[in-house]
C-alpha cells in the first residue's frame, strides 16, 4: 500500500492506494505534464477547467489505445498479423540494406 501527497492546481492532499507510492508518484508526474501542457497551450487558468480538461484528454488517449489493441487483436485473429510483420519487417531489411 501506498501513500502520495498531491499538490497540483492550487489544492493539496494525500492519498492511500493499494499500489506503491513509486507507482503513485509515476502517475502524478504524468498527470502533471498534462495539466502543465494544457496551461502552455491552451487559455484555460482554472484550474477546475485545467483539471477537467487533463481528464478528457487522457480518456482520448485510453479510447485510441484500446481502439489499437482492438484492431492488434482482431488483426491476430484473422491471421493478418503475420503479413503485416512480415511486410514491415522487409520494409525495414530494405531501409537497412539501402544505408550499408
């Protein structure tokens, strides 16, 4: 079990989780690239809108990583996946074989 101290946005607190405090502190890094992201881009200043937006934008990134592992899956089931290797794969012997 673990334990993090979060101090983002102008609020601060601590939780506890069944995972480790690395593991939490890995999490909040991210989430704060984020949300430091969002500020630099975008012209949010609330902080409520920063960290709504943060949300938003990491559940796109969950829904097109599912959405890949969907078509890996489906692409295995169908037996195209070895094609597709194979095909990148002499994609990139040629790509080495034009430097040497």
């Amino acid at each position: 079990m673990g334990t993090l101290q979060i101090n983002i946005l102008g609020t601060s607190f601590t939780i506890k989780a069944d995972e480790d405090s690395e593991y939490l502190n890995k999490l909040l890094r991210y989430y704060k690239g984020v949300t430091d992201t969002i500020e630099k881009k975008q012209t949010l200043t609330d902080p409520l809108q920063i960290a709504i937006m943060a949300g938003i934008m990491m559940c796109d990134q969950v829904y097109q990583d599912k959405k890949t592992k969907v078509k890996i899956q489906n692409a295995y089931e169908n037996n195209t996946a070895d094609s597709e290797a194979d095909r990148i794969t002499r994609e990139l012997i040629e790509k080495i074989d034009k430097v040497l």
